[in-house]
C-alpha cells in the first residue's frame, strides 16, 4: 500500500552507514527489527537513499532524503 507520509526516524550510524532503528507514524512507534535491502535513487537533483525494513510482523518501504534531510515511510506491505 502506497503511504508517502512524512515520519520521524531515529538511526545510528555505523561503518559509514546510515540504520534506521525506529520510526514514528501517526503517533505510533515502529520498532526496526530487520533491515532487509537499501538502495539509492535521484529525483532530480535529490538522492533518496530507500530501506526495506520489517517490524517483525509487516514491511516498510523508509525513504531519506539527503538534500532536504527528511523521511518518509513511502509503502507498507501487510503480512496476509
């Protein structure tokens, strides 16, 4: 399901990268359990850096942008 909502994100940066630990969505914490694949992409001259995280019972589809420093929980996949 496409959200594209801004979240707030709390990470730790190890080994020169940047992990997603938990995020913040409509006032309800999701705790980052697993991250799955990370990957970069431009929108124009904006590098959005993507990560497929899972709390342990759904996915997340986190998108940071490096330009305007922000985040956004852009899908969610829902465990049937």
């Amino acid at each position: 399901m496409k959200v594209d909502a801004k979240i707030k994100v709390a990470v730790i940066f190890e080994k020169g990268q940047v992990l997603p630990r938990w995020f913040v969505w409509e006032d309800r914490k999701y705790d980052v359990r697993s991250i799955n694949y990370t990957w970069s992409d431009y929108q124009g001259d904006e590098k959005i850096t993507r990560f497929a995280v899972s709390d342990g019972s759904n996915s997340y589809e986190l998108a940071f942008n490096s330009k305007q420093i922000s985040w956004r929980l852009h899908k969610v996949y829902s465990s049937p």
